[in-house]
C-alpha cells in the first residue's frame, strides 16, 4: 500500500535558537554584537556634537550617518536581547536606538502619566 509523503516541512528553527546555539558555540559572538552595540552608540554621541557648517548638505550628511550607526547598534542590541544578554545597551528597543532623545523623554512622560 502506497504512502502519501507529507507536504508539511518540518518547522524551522527560531532565530533565538539560532542564536543561542551560534554564541554557545563560538562566545565572541556576544562580545562582538556588544561591542557593534556601545561602537554604535559613542558614534552617535559623537556625530550629535559634531558642529556642521553652514551648508544645509553637511547637516543632511551628519543626520544620515547617525540613521545608519544608530540602525547597526539597534539590530545588535536586538540580537543581544534574543541571547537573553546582560550586555543589552538599551534592550533592544528601537525607539531607544532610532528616535531623538526629545521624542523619547515625551514618550517616557507618556508611559509614566499612564
């Protein structure tokens, strides 16, 4: 009697388990996401007090670099909190990572009035 072969694939493995298993095998894995993470964030700090010239180009070019570091600290910060890390800098939030200090106090505000 003929069988029928099952069409279902057997369910993939979640990106934590991924994680998990990529930094219990090789533990510079979490070294290195933390150190992207705090690279991320003094890049940030520094590109913040950098002085732009009066050219509307140099202000357009600083925000653009800050979009871009701030965006590869948040996606290592999240793949730190998926490795239940201590080293979490901001636990992954990306409102924490990718919005203006201003917008995230008035967010905090909200959170705490609430």
């Amino acid at each position: 009697m003929a069988t029928r072969k099952s069409t279902q694939a057997a369910p993939a493995a979640s990106v934590n388990d991924f994680l998990k298993v990529a930094s219990s095998a090789d533990p510079a894995i979490e070294s290195l996401l933390s150190e992207i993470a705090a690279l991320a964030h003094r890049t940030d700090h520094r590109l913040r007090l950098l002085p732009c010239g009066d050219g509307e180009i140099d202000a357009i070019e600083v925000d653009t670099l800050r979009d871009v570091v701030m965006r590869m600290g948040w996606m290592a910060d999240v793949a730190l909190q998926r490795l239940d890390s201590i080293n979490t800098m901001r636990n992954g939030h990306a409102e924490q990572w990718l919005l203006p200090p201003s917008c995230i106090t008035a967010l905090l505000g909200d959170e705490v009035g609430a």
